[in-house]
C-alpha cells in the first residue's frame, strides 16, 4: 500500500488526508510547526479515535517523519507559500516520488504556477515531474462526503492516472488530461472571475449581470490561458467552467467571499483580518494583471477586480463598467 504524505495542515490537504485514510491508505500530514500539529491533533481528535480512520492518519512537523518514505507527496499549502515551503522540505523527497500540487493560484510575483514553483525549488529531480488537481472540489462538500469529481493532469499521462487512482474514492470522481498548463491556469484564475461574481452579488446587481461578467471575464482567461500554451477546450471543461461554476456562486468559495463582502463596502483589510483560510484569487489577480501587461493583451474585467482590489476603485463602479460593455474606458 502505498505512503502517502499532505505537505500542508491546510484545510483542503487535511480534507485530502482523510479522503485517503477512509481508503486504509497512511497518510502523514505535515504541519509548519509542532503547535500546528498538536492544534491539528486536538480539532480532529474524535476521528482519529476511530480505529478505521486514526491509525491511517497523523499529523507532525518532522519532515523527514512525513516525507522521507512518501510514494506521494501532495502539496497543500496556499501558492504564495508554496516556493518557501518547498524549499524547506524538498530534499526529503525521493527521486521517485509522485509530486502532486493542489494549489489553485499563481505566484504574485512571478506569474509562475505552482508545478513550475515546485520543481524550480525540489533539489532531488523528479522522475515522474510535477502533477496538478483541480476542479470544482469544494473541500467542506467532498469532506461530507457529498459527490464531486476534479481533473488530475501531468505532463505524461501515466503519471496523472497514479495520482487518479490513487485518490479516486466512490465520491470523488478523477478524469485526467496532459494539459497540465492548461489545467493548472483553469484552478487559479478562475479565482479572479469568482471575486468579481462575488461583487457583483454583494451589489445585488442581479444574475443578468453576473452572467455577463463571467462570460466576458471567461473569454479573457482564455485568451491568457491560449497565451501561455494551454488548449482551448481544457477552458470549457470541468476543471476550467465547471470549477468558475461552483467557485463563482457558492457560499463556500472564499473567493466568491471576498468580492461579496467587497461589495457590501467592507474594506480588503478587513475582510481579509475575518478569515482563518486564504482567498487565493487575491494574489493571483496581481499575477494575472500582470501578465496581461508583459503579453500585451487588454483584459477590462480582470483589470476592474485588479482596481478593486488595490487601487481603491469603488465597487459600484462595476454599474458603469456594465452599461458601458466593460470598455476599459469607462472607469476614470
């Protein structure tokens, strides 16, 4: 049986670890520091002591402990972490072992996506690279138990069927894809478009303009995702429209959060001191603006969440931005 290590105590890597010890796969959670790990012990302490699901699972900080004889390392923690957290367990990896990131966002200052992170910062060379998840996979329904089905993608194919086996359960259902460009870039900036769906409900401006705003945002992530050299279809499938489906309109997407709140005229500050988890979308728009900028392309929407977001543009703007079809123009 294979070892499986979640380099993260985050909420979705927790969630993954108990997707697999529901499996009898063991799995070692690492924790930043050993208080993470004993708070990580203490909140999850009646299901460890269920003998099914507890003698599959821990939690430490010791990353040889939880890596060094890992088949399968997955990376969990938020993308703005990713590079120094690799960094500081990655060469206790195996050359052998399968890399799989879960991080739906891209590095703010560098644009770069995580599996491009990952194997800059890995010492040992991975024998079998860096593969992705993702897809509409709220982790609080599939932590339920509730059906949900992702997309795993690797440069070869092989590799992104290990992961799919390994991690497919009777209520999560894995397909899997060789555009790991595409797929990864699908996990991060759909993020952008759900803050903006999520301001324009916090403005109770109705599903009409949503419906606008998603689809015109949609077809500029397309046409960055094009740029970078992800296939077009990949945008259209599950881990591209169907994740934007349930990150864009679900209370349980922290993205979609923060634009609402946003909307409702709370500051960024503020709302960001209210949460526990990471809204990556928020970084990840610095990215995408700035990609935009270095190829040259013109994206009125994701620039509206960019101003929005750091240039104290009101949110009500958006009403202009609409009646005027999202011309960049329209906001002074």
């Amino acid at each position: 049986m294979a070892k499986v290590a979640v380099i993260g105590a985050t909420t979705w890597g927790t969630t993954l670890g108990w997707l697999l010890a529901g499996k009898g796969i063991d799995v070692s959670v690492w924790a930043r520091s050993e208080a993470k790990a004993v708070e990580c012990r203490r909140q999850h302490q009646d299901r460890l002591l269920q003998a099914d699901l507890g003698r599959h699972l821990t939690f430490t900080s010791n990353e040889a402990e939880a890596l060094g004889s890992a088949d399968f390392a997955i990376c969990a923690v938020p993308a703005q972490n990713m590079r120094q957290t690799v960094r500081k367990v990655g060469e206790c990896l195996k050359p052998t072992t399968v890399v799989v990131s879960v991080a739906k966002g891209l590095e703010a200052e560098t644009g770069k996506r995580m599996s491009e992170v990952i194997a800059e910062e890995i010492v040992v060379p991975l024998a079998r690279g860096v593969s992705v998840l993702s897809g509409p996979n709220l982790s609080k329904e599939i932590d339920q138990g509730l059906p949900a089905t992702s997309v795993v993608a690797a440069e070869d194919i092989e590799v992104a069927k290990m992961v799919q086996k390994l991690l497919e359960s009777p209520h999560f259902y894995l397909f899997v894809s060789d555009d790991l460009v595409g797929v990864e870039l699908c996990g991060a900036l759909k993020n952008v478009i759900a803050i903006g769906a999520g301001i324009l409900d916090g403005l109770d401006l109705g599903n009409n303009a949503k419906a606008a705003f998603i689809t015109m945002g949609w077809n500029e992530v397309v046409s960055l995702g094009k740029a970078m050299g992800a296939r077009e279809d990949t945008f259209y499938g599950l881990a591209g429209f169907g994740d934007l489906i349930a990150t864009g309109n679900s209370p349980l997407s922290r993205n979609h959060y923060v634009g609402y709140e946003l909307g409702k005229g709370r500051p960024l500050g503020e709302i960001l001191a209210s949460m526990t988890n990471v809204a990556e979308g928020i970084d990840t728009t610095v990215a995408a603006y700035r990609l935009s900028r270095r190829l040259r392309l013109e994206f009125p929407t994701i620039d509206l969440v960019y101003r929005v977001l750091f240039e104290s543009l009101s949110p009500a703007e958006i009403s202009t931005r609409l009646r005027n079809g999202f011309r960049p123009e329209a906001v002074t």
